[in-house]
C-alpha cells in the first residue's frame, strides 16, 4: 500500500518514467511470447526458436538498466532526514523502490500478454495473417505455465536488480581515496569561504564574479584523483566483439540470424561490444573532462571539465550503451541491402525497445547528474556566478561528448559491417 501512495503521489516527470518502464517492458515481454509462439508453430527447428529467445535478451537487459535508472532518480523513494522515525529508512525505502518497479513491470507485462492474445484470437477477433502468423502459433493452445513464466523474467529481474542496487551500505565505512563527490567537495569549499568571522581571523573579501575570481575557487575544489576503472577491459571486449563479428560476417547476410552458429556468433559478438563500449565509456568521459581542462583553461572550462571527471561513470555507461545500439543499427543496415526476416514483424519491435531504452536511459542518467549537482550549482548561484556561465558549462559538456562519441560510434559501425578478407 506504501509503494502505491508514493506511486499515486509522485510528480508528473516520474509517473512519466515509470510508463516509459511500463511501455519497454511491453514490448519485452511481447518478444518473450512471439519467441515462444514461434517455437509452438516450428517444433522441427528448435536450434532457430532456442536463438530467437537468446535474442531477447538484449531487450531484456535494456528495460531492465532503464528500470534502475529510473529507480535512482525517483525523488520519492530517497533518503531524507525525519523519516527513518516513521518507519522509513533506507531499508523500507529500497523494498518500495523495488516494489514500485516490480508494479510498472507487471503491468507493461499484463499489456503485452492482453495485445498477444487478442492478436490470436484468444480474446476477440480473428488472428492476423501473413508473416505475423508465424509468431503466433493460433491454430495450437497456447501453454500459460510457459507464458506466465516468461512474463514473470522480467519484473523480477528489474526489481532485484533495484534492490540490489539501492541496499543500505554501511555510514560507517571510510570513503576510499579520491572518492568524494563533486558536491562534498564544494560543500568543504563554501564552508571555507561562507564561514563566519572570528576575532583571531579577519574577515576576507567576497569572491569576485570574473573570470580569474572563480578560477581561483574552483582550483580549491580538486577533481577525482583516478579515472573509473574497467577501461583496458572495455578495449579488449571491444576488440573481441569485433573479431567475433567479423567471423560472422562471412555467413550469408540474408540468413546469418536464422542459423544457429552464425546467428549465435552474431548475438554473442554485439554483446562483447556492448559491453566493451559500456566499460570503456566512463574513462572516454573522464578523458573529455582532463581535455578540457588543458592549456590554462578559464572558469567555464574548468567547471564544464571538472563536472566530466566527477560524473564519468554515471553519463559515461548510458553514452555507452547509445552508442552501442547506434553503431549496431548502423551495422545492420549497411549489411543488409534489403530487410532481414530474423524475426519478421518482431524485428521492428524489437528495435524500437532496445534503441528507445538507451535514449531514455540517458536522458534519465542526465536527469540524475543534474539533480546530483543541485546543491553545487545553487552554491555557485549564492556565491555570485552568473547563470550564463552555468549553461554554457552544460552546453561544453555536450559538444565535448558528441565530438568524441559521434566518430567513435561510426567507426565502430564501419569496423562491424567490415566483411573480413577472404
């Protein structure tokens, strides 16, 4: 009942997120029953029903990372001082958290169970003829233990991954070296400078809005000491995605995802690059963030820089997964002179969850930094910092990311599409 006030009383942006959830795990559980029909009506190719269901993970792991972005960012689920005496500490608040994602799941999945049903002719109507019979299977009784535990795949999954991820930690264990957020930092430096006078200390001047005036406070804030972790191992499941799929590529571009091996070849190729790309991103981040801060920078690239470094691990994995689906998308459609038939009308389905999941995860991880750093920039407001130099921090940023992100996402394609030498 809990999970259902916080749910019901939540603001417009979050009831907003949670559908985008519901919609993706929609369409997921959608692919999981077309899977599942399409093993029904070809029971004499099981190796090609096996890989079509292997497919949908990939959709799987794209609702369920854009289930846990939106978890993080939702307000009403956040710790705040007072509710631990009602009943509502960390603990009580990750188990609604979780709840709150298992309900948008299990709804998106209800949807998705209804729409198939009523495409079979289960419910109302005649079933759809042509290449989306095939997935449907209407002329033979649809198993609903096998169903049901598809469609249960995903709300558990999303909601222990939340739960997993929001658990208490420990107050009392020391912050590693280096560490310490952006904002902890910039709360050391105001109490420095807001502090009230004493009689042994003379009151100091006011810090200037200019240029050389903030330079002068933001070099007292240091930025992270170390880049994220996990680059060299991102690099080499890069170039191991890649290497897989250049042998895959040798297979025939018209049937490669219906057979088998080269199908699985191809799955297990792009998801080595995926995830080459997702732990190689947060040190391409940190990268922008030191480039930026080169040759004598001024306050507006020392601030647009710095906020890089500290946040590379939170924008530097969703800008990974974009661009993985974007490069593979690019790849796809370079290979392919006219549509594929690996999982006919599902394949449109099955695009449009995976490619509208990584958008929305991005912008959801942007939503995250930005409600990160609101105390921060309200603190460079009261300071003196004028909101112009605020928005041209966050429009470098931008430009930074896109110049480097965009060309390594081309190459990325170009390297996928490349058919090796014979």
């Amino acid at each position: 009942m809990l999970a259902l006030r916080l749910t019901r009383a939540a603001r417009p942006a979050v009831q907003l997120r949670r559908l985008l959830v519901a919609a993706a795990s929609a369409g997921t559980g959608f692919l999981l029953l077309g899977s599942l029909g399409y093993a029904m009506g070809h029971p004499q190719t099981p190796g090609a029903a096996a890989l079509r269901l292997a497919w949908c993970v990939v959709p799987l792991a794209a609702t369920v990372y854009l289930a846990l972005a939106v978890a993080r960012t939702d307000p009403g689920t956040r710790p705040r001082p007072g509710l631990s005496a009602v009943g509502l500490g960390p603990g009580r608040l990750m188990a609604v958290s979780a709840v709150t994602t298992l309900l948008a799941c299990t709804l998106g999945s209800l949807v998705a169970l209804l729409f198939f049903l009523h495409l079979r002719g289960d419910l109302s109507g005649l079933p759809i003829d042509g290449k989306g019979a095939q997935f449907l299977a209407a002329d033979r009784p649809l198993p609903v233990p096998a169903a049901l535990t598809l469609l249960a795949l995903l709300p558990l999954t999303a909601s222990g991954a939340v739960a997993l991820s929001l658990r208490p930690r420990d107050p009392r264990r020391p912050a590693a070296k280096g560490t310490a957020s952006f904002g902890a930092r910039w709360h050391a430096v105001l109490q420095r400078t807001e502090a009230p006078a004493s009689a042994e200390a003379p009151v100091e001047a006011p810090v200037e809005a200019g240029a050389e005036g903030w330079s002068d406070v933001l070099t007292v804030a240091p930025p992270p000491l170390e880049a994220p972790a996990g680059f060299p191992w991102g690099v080499a499941a890069l170039a191991a995605g890649l290497a897989v799929q250049g042998y895959a590529n040798r297979a025939a571009p018209a049937s490669v995802l219906a057979l088998p091996v080269e199908g699985a070849a191809v799955l297990v190729g792009w998801l080595l690059t995926a995830l080459g790309l997702v732990l190689a991103a947060p040190g391409l981040t940190y990268l922008c963030g030191r480039v930026l801060q080169s040759a004598q920078p001024g306050a507006l690239r020392l601030l647009a820089g710095r906020v890089l470094m500290s946040e590379a691990t939170r924008i530097g994995r969703p800008l990974g997964v974009v661009c993985a689906v974007t490069s593979a998308a690019l790849a796809t459609t370079a290979m392919y002179d006219q549509p594929a038939a690996a999982f006919g009308p599902l394949s449109t389905v099955a695009t449009l969850v995976v490619g509208g999941c990584a958008l929305a995860t991005l912008l959801t991880a942007a939503v995250e930094t930005r409600q990160s750093r609101a105390g921060t920039m309200a603190a460079l407001l009261r300071l003196g910092a004028p909101a112009t130099m605020l928005r041209g921090s966050a429009a470098l940023r931008a430009a930074a990311l896109i110049t480097l992100f965009v060309p390594l996402t081309l190459l990325i394609a170009y390297l996928s599409a490349l058919p090796p030498a014979r």
